[in-house]
C-alpha cells in the first residue's frame, strides 16, 4: 500500500507542478482514524485550472470498487484531496447540518468503515496505473 501511494505521489509530480508535499492519511497495519486518502496543492500559474480539471477528470472516471473525487479538501479548503467520494459525501453532508467538520470515521460504523477502508485499500494501485495512463494522454 505504501509503495503504490508513493506512486500516485510522483505520478503527480511527474506530471504537475506539485507546491506542497504529497500528504498521505494512511498506516499500514495501524488501525486507522482516517479514510486511505491524499492532499497536496499544485504551484499556481496559468495552467493550474486546467491541470485541476486534468486532475478531477482522472481522478473521477476511474472505475474501481469505489467512486473517487477530487476536490478541495476540508476544513480549510486550502489543499485538494483524492477521496473515495462515499467518505467525503458523508463529511460533507454532516458539515452541512452541523457546521463542523467530522472525519469519516465517527460517521460511519465500525464495520462501514472497515469495509471501505479495505476497498480504498484494494483500489489504489488500479488508481495509480489508471491515472499514468490518463495524465500521460492528456499532458503529451
């Protein structure tokens, strides 16, 4: 897991101007407070919209055992985040009703949450190849 989360990591740097570290929530083998996710910003210029949508259209057309988005991030909406969408969509929806930013897993059931965690887990790699592909056809 932690390898293939590198990868995702350089396959952004690879492909975009990257301005802050790739932050990854995730231990393996450590039960985990957080949903398997990434943050990161990329430098602004005049490419950094349309590298946003390069990004979201990868990002979202994948087709894994989870749907994923790609956006701003909470609480601060400063860095953007790859997310299964399920666990952002319930962060989301709770923020909206309660005006507080809840992580996913005192949203979710213990078993909810293990169980997209591991499909998180099960996603990644596919994730990572996909969006080489995708990054390569779109930034050539």
């Amino acid at each position: 897991m932690k390898q293939t989360q590198k990868k995702i990591t350089e396959i952004l740097i690879d492909y975009f101007s990257v301005q802050t570290n790739c932050g990854l929530i995730y231990t393996p083998g450590c039960k985990n407070k957080q949903i398997p996710s990434l943050y990161f910003s990329l430098n602004e210029d005049e490419n950094t919209e349309t590298h946003h949508q390069i990004i979201k259209e990868g990002v979202e057309s994948f087709e894994g055992n989870l749907q994923w988005r790609f956006g701003k991030s909470y609480p601060f909406r400063i860095n953007y985040e790859i997310i299964p969408k399920v666990a952002r969509d319930r962060m989301d929806q709770h923020y909206e009703k309660n005006n507080k930013y809840t992580g996913y897993m005192k949203l979710a059931s213990e078993e909810e949450f293990r169980m997209i965690t591991e499909l998180t887990i099960e996603d990644i790699s596919n994730l990572a190849h996909y969006l080489d592909r995708f990054f390569q056809e779109r930034m050539l």
